[in-house]
C-alpha cells in the first residue's frame, strides 16, 4: 500500500464496504412501516441496531462475489477504449484473489 497501489486501494475499499453491508442488520416489514411518534424510540442510542458478525465462509462469499463482479464488468468491456478500466478491474479481482488463495501471506 506504500506504493499508492491504486488498483488494491480501490479493491480493498470497495470490499470492506461490501463487507460493512452484509454486517448490516435486516430489516423487517414492520420496522419499514414505522410507528407512532409518541411509540417512536428517544434517546441517544435509541435506534442503533446489533450489526451481524460474519462467519469465515460468509466473508469468503463476499469476496469472492466481489471478484466476480470485477471479472464480469471486466469481461463486458471489450471496445478497445475501456482497455485500461478492464485492466484495472483485473488487477482489482487479482488483489483480491491473492486473499482468498493464501490469507495469512496477503
């Protein structure tokens, strides 16, 4: 990262805003409905919900679809104007890659 590597500064941000997502708690229909303002939660901390903590394999399936994304959006840019973004999501999906294939070394 010293470097100003681009390609896995972008990857690595990118995936761990994926993985804050799949953190994220869900939501029920009725929490989407709302309640009434004198129902309606007060104080600090009020409506702060538990995040989930992700297993090993749900974190691995995050990345993993991260570098899919890349490779499809990769592979769909074939006019030879986008070569450098499909270089680019390349060397992002490889950054990844290199996680999943050995995490401790990464």
């Amino acid at each position: 990262m010293r470097a100003r590597d681009k390609a896995a500064v972008s990857a690595l941000r990118s995936t761990l805003g994926a993985l804050d997502n799949a953190e994220a708690a869900p939501v029920g229909v009725a929490e989407l409905r709302g309640v009434a303002l004198e129902q309606s939660p007060v104080g600090a901390g009020a409506t702060e919900a538990a995040r989930r903590e992700l297993s090993e394999p749900c974190v691995v399936n995050v990345v993993r679809a991260e570098v899919a994304e890349r490779l499809e959006a990769a592979a769909q840019l074939t006019a030879p104007a986008h070569a450098d973004r499909a270089a680019r999501l390349r060397a992002e999906a490889a950054v990844l890659l290199r996680f999943l294939d050995d995490p401790g070394t990464a």
